[in-house]
C-alpha cells in the first residue's frame, strides 16, 4: 500500500492515549486502535478531521505518501512499453 499511516507518531508527540483520543474522537477504540496499527484500507473525511482538530495538526502529519515498488521484471507491461 503506498499510504503510510504515521497517527502512532502523532499520538506520541502529543503525549495521547489511544482512550483519550477515542473519546476525543467519538469513535470506538478498536477502530482507532486499527488505524493507529495501520490496519485499515479507507478513512472518512469526518474521522480524519476529528482527528485532526484533536491532534492539532494537518492530514499530511498522518499520512504519508510511498510510492509502491515494482519489482524488476522483464517481461512486466512496463517493459514491455505498456502503460499502466
């Protein structure tokens, strides 16, 4: 997955629990706790700004962008000059 969810290192530089946050939230900690481990594949808008508005931060101090790695391969569509 190219997005990385770095919400672990926030909640550590704001010195917050998982609980607190949760409450803060007003989402259960299971859910957060999964998207605190990385363990989820999509995020509402309103989660993420809740999250941010009780982080004091911005999306991009929670996620972050790597690109996938392909792996080298000759017969891949790429080189085989197919796009992608």
């Amino acid at each position: 997955m190219a997005i990385i969810l770095r919400l672990d290192r926030m909640m550590a530089d704001r010195k917050i629990s998982l609980n607190d946050l949760a409450e803060q939230v007003g989402i259960a900690n299971v859910n957060l706790s999964k998207m605190k481990t990385g363990k989820i594949s999509a995020v509402r808008f309103s989660t993420l700004n809740a999250i941010c508005a009780a982080l004091d931060c911005q999306p991009g101090d929670i996620l972050e962008f790597q690109p996938d790695k392909e792996p080298e391969n000759v017969n891949s569509d790429r080189a085989l000059g197919h796009r992608k």
